[in-house]
C-alpha cells in the first residue's frame, strides 16, 4: 500500500511502457484553461500513417466538459478540441505524441480563452516582416507545503547574491528537475535554447527560441505542460507566480525578444527605436495582458521597471524594454521586452506585439 508521502511509482511504470501497443498510438491532447494552466487527456488513435508519423491531419477534433474547466457554462458544456501542433511524447516513447489544441465553441467561434487563433492570424498578416520570438521563463519549484524547495521550514535562505547559476549544495535545488525538462524538451522538439539558475533560490529560468510566428506559443506551451508533468514525478509543485514570495526577493518573469527581418538587418536600429516608441504608445494595452498580479512584480526594483510608466534604455535592466549593448553597437538585432509576468500567456504576449508594431487586423484592438 503506498504511503500517504508517495507521490508516483515511476520505477514501476516504466515495466509497462515497453509492452506493444498493437498497432495503435496514444495522444495527449493538451489545451489551456480560464487560468492559465493546462489540462490534457489521452486518446487511442487506431489507424496509423503509414510512415508512422502523427501529424495534426491525423488527429480528430475532439471535446471536453468546459464547465469543469472554467471554460463554458453548466447547459452548454461541451468545448471542442483542435489539434494545431504535434510533438513527440517523452513519456511514452514510440508512436505516441503530444498535441497542443485550440479550443473552440460548439456554434463554432473560438473559445473565449483560445488566444492561439488570433494571434496565428496576426502572424500569417504580416509574415513578410519575419516575425522572430525567444521568451525567457522563469519559474518557482515549491514543496508540497507550498514552500519554496530547499528553504528552510521556519524562515529564510541566506540574502539573494550567491544562487543565480550558482553550483553547489544550499546554492541550487532540484537540479534533477531542470535536468529532466530540458532533455524531454529536446526530445519532443522544442526549441529549449537554455536553462540556468535565478536570483532567488528555488527559482530557475529556461529559454525557447528564437522561433517563428506561432510556433513560439506551440513550444513553449509544451515546455510548460513538460515542467508540471515532469514534477509530478518529483513531489514538486511548478509556480508561475510573478511574485512568490514577497519582500526582498526576486520576482519571475517572461521576458520577451523580438526581431523582424528589417530589424535584423545593418541599418535596423532605427527599426527597433521605431517599433519601441510603438510599444509606448500602447502601455496600458501590453501591460493588460501581460499576466495576472504583474503589480506585485514591476515595482521599479528587483531588475524590473515601473508598472504605472515606460522606459527603455541599452543594457538597462531596470527599464520596461531593454536594447543589448551589442546590438546598439552594431546598430541591428532585436530588444527585450521585459515587462510580461511569468504567468503571461505566449501567444498573447505575441500576439499583441505584432498588432502594435505592425498593425491590427481590423482596426479593433486585440481580445483581452
């Protein structure tokens, strides 16, 4: 009988994973719920591509119960699931994947919660500009108390200096949990470009990118589902919280790196001050849906810029938009967002930014 402290008998599941599967495959339909989090659930698919590789065309539309999800009304409960991008799935190796879906309404208009179709139909208006995204997630790993891992039950760690991409024992936690993400993410195919340690213990930090267009929200909505599947296995909990712990430590965020094709071009400084002063204009229309308790967060300290005002400066970690210094010596690149909570949603984030350098669809401003 397993203790009440068990949290998973992986040694024991993976007995069974090896067994054959008959000609069939499994897929974990993945989506994003009223919240923020992500639900997901299996289905069976029996007739394989002959090739043996799933791809969103071999995949049925499927459906869930939105009311248990936040996501539809008690009398109108069904949401519809759309797969829009397939990976494989670290979990269950072999023919089975992972989906990323959209959610959609019965009488057939995206789920007020799908953020995903809007902001691919932003991409696909202005793909001429080459539109290139690297978002930075950080992130807390919590006890099952709730408590940041590692740190002691009845007060503190040690002042924040010695943790970021620190190595050593009572400098870093759960490293094994880091470990395990990035190598299932490159094994699924997301383009994980990094990991390392935060400024606050307990907190760590991974990158995906540079990706193109939509495929930035796919892959990092993927890492996310990932982290919390692989802390299941752990007794560790993932928190987005822009701000876990109050007082005199770091908060987490999303921050986010742009580039267009003009901007990445000798000359595409000017492209990059121009898209900025953009950002500018619209403050308040970023910064609503930039993520939830976000004022916790932009205090103007802990590396952070203001909430209530716009800034931006080379090299300045302190400002709502920072230009690297290499870039502002070579005169090209990309600038860093780095206003959106670690709790913001990627294809928002994406979303919006286009609408405001490039322009709206239909001169409407962007769903909220």
């Amino acid at each position: 009988m397993a203790s009440s402290t068990t949290v998973s008998y992986t040694a024991n599941l993976l007995k069974y994973l090896s067994l054959d599967q008959k000609g069939t495959a499994m897929a974990e339909y993945i989506w994003i719920d009223s919240t923020g989090g992500v639900r997901s659930k299996s289905k069976t698919i029996v007739s394989l591509p002959k090739n043996g590789e799933i791809t969103v065309d071999d995949l049925p539309e499927w459906n869930f119960d939105g009311s248990s999800t936040g996501q539809a009304p008690g009398d109108n409960s069904d949401v519809y699931l759309r797969p829009a991008a397939v990976f494989p799935d670290p979990f269950r190796p072999g023919p089975n994947v992972l989906v990323i879906c959209e959610c959609w309404d019965p009488d057939g208009t995206p789920n007020k919660f799908n953020y995903r179709h809007e902001a691919e139909k932003l991409m696909e208006a202005h793909k001429e500009h080459e539109p290139w995204f690297g978002l930075e997630q950080e992130y807390t790993l919590l006890d099952m108390s709730d408590r940041p891992y590692g740190w002691p039950v009845n007060g503190f760690p040690g002042p924040q200096g010695p943790y970021y991409c620190g190595v050593g024992t009572g400098k870093v936690f759960c490293r094994d949990i880091v470990e395990a993400h990035y190598k299932a993410c490159l094994y699924s195919g997301v383009k994980i470009s990094g990991t390392n340690a935060e400024v606050m213990p307990a907190q760590w930090e991974f990158q995906v990118g540079p990706c193109s267009g939509i495929e930035l929200g796919d892959h990092l909505w993927l890492a996310r589902f990932l982290l919390h599947r692989i802390a299941e296995e752990f007794g560790a909990k993932i928190s987005f919280h822009p701000k876990p712990i109050p007082g005199d430590w770091n908060g987490a965020g999303l921050h986010s790196n742009f580039s267009s094709k003009e901007m990445r071009k000798e000359g595409g400084m000017k492209h990059i001050e121009a898209a900025i002063k953009k950002l500018e204009g619209r403050h308040k229309e970023h910064i609503a849906v930039y993520g939830e308790d976000n004022t916790m967060r932009l205090t103007g300290k802990h590396e952070t810029g203001s909430i209530d005002s716009f800034s931006y400066g080379v090299a300045n970690r302190g400002a709502s938009v920072r230009i690297p210094r290499e870039c502002a010596h070579k005169g090209y690149g990309y600038f860093e967002d780095r206003r959106p909570a670690s709790n913001a949603d990627p294809y928002q984030i994406t979303g919006i930014m286009m609408e405001t350098i490039f322009g709206s669809l239909d001169k409407t401003e962007m769903k909220k």
